[in-house]
C-alpha cells in the first residue's frame, strides 16, 4: 500500500501507479477477508471498523481503474471512496468506541451509534456514486452532504456534551 500510494503521489497517471493501486487494493480485500467481518455482524462497534477498511480497498481499487479507464471510472469516486468512505467512517467508528468505553457505557452499540452508522456510510455510497450519475449528480451530492452531517451531529447530540443532564430525553442513554 505504501508503495502504490508513494506512486500515485509522485505519478498519478502512469499505468504503473494504477497497476500498484488496483494491486493493493487487492491485497486488502485479502486481508479483510482473513479477519472474518461476516463473525461481527451481531455488533455494530465492530463491524462499522471493517466496513471502514473495505473503502479503503475500493478506494485504491477505483483510483486505479480510474487511471487506466478514466472515462468509466472518475477519479473522483476513488478520492472519495478514500475520504468520506474510509476516513468519515473510521473517525465515527473509533470515536464512538473510544468515547463509550472511556465513559465507562457498554462497550456495545446503541440504536443511535447504529443509525450514525448508517448515516456515515450512506453519505460515502452517494458521494462515490455520484460522479457516475451525471443527471442526479447534485441531487446525489447533497443527500450525501445531508447525511454526512446528520452523522456527526448525531454524534455531537449522542457523545459530545459532557453534560449529561442538558441532553435532551430522547439523547440520554
């Protein structure tokens, strides 16, 4: 991954970078498949962490054939794949985590931290999506800015205020 992502800063466009790209993208779909995400389906603090790194496999995947078969794939799909994919959805993941088990509550998702999820990752499916469907291109934009968002504000309503009895009934856990 280090070396295909030194490429790609250095030479973008080179079928070499692309090829080192779409190779590591590979290789990390064979390493998530080996940490068996299918086992933490009952727990969402788990498999949102797997989730989070499979866009960084499609993300290097599609920068690569974006390389090589730009007009099929837009650059952009794998730039975002990378960013509101992996990165939105590793930051809500480990935040979540990290604020419920040093806050002393179960180390186990609640509805709320299930529908940030959700949100989180419907933001990165339609902002992946959107450079492909030119006619809804903005209306795909902004659904993803929308429940990209709704995400972290639930996060904010859910886990940022330290104080507890300010929250409104429906936020209290």
């Amino acid at each position: 991954m280090l070396i295909s992502l030194s490429l790609w800063v250095a030479n973008p466009d080179t079928r070499l970078s692309a090829y080192a790209l779409i190779i590591a993208g590979l290789m990390s779909i064979a390493r998530l498949s080996r940490w068996r995400g299918l086992r933490t389906h009952a727990e969402p603090l788990l498999w949102i962490l797997h989730l989070g790194y499979a866009w960084v496999a499609i993300g290097l995947s599609l920068l690569g054939i974006s390389a090589l078969l730009p007009a099929a794939v837009p650059y952009s799909a794998g730039l975002h794949a990378l960013s509101a994919g992996a990165i939105g959805t590793m930051t809500l993941a480990v935040m979540t985590r990290a604020t419920r088990g040093h806050t002393g509550r179960s180390l186990t998702a609640d509805p709320r931290t299930v529908a940030i999820y959700v949100l989180i990752t419907l933001a990165a499916v339609l902002r992946v999506a959107a450079p492909f469907f030119p006619n809804v291109y903005v209306v795909l934009l902004m659904s993803s800015g929308a429940s990209w968002i709704g995400a972290f504000s639930l996060f904010v309503a859910c886990y940022g205020c330290p104080f507890r009895k300010f929250h409104p009934a429906w936020i209290r856990s």
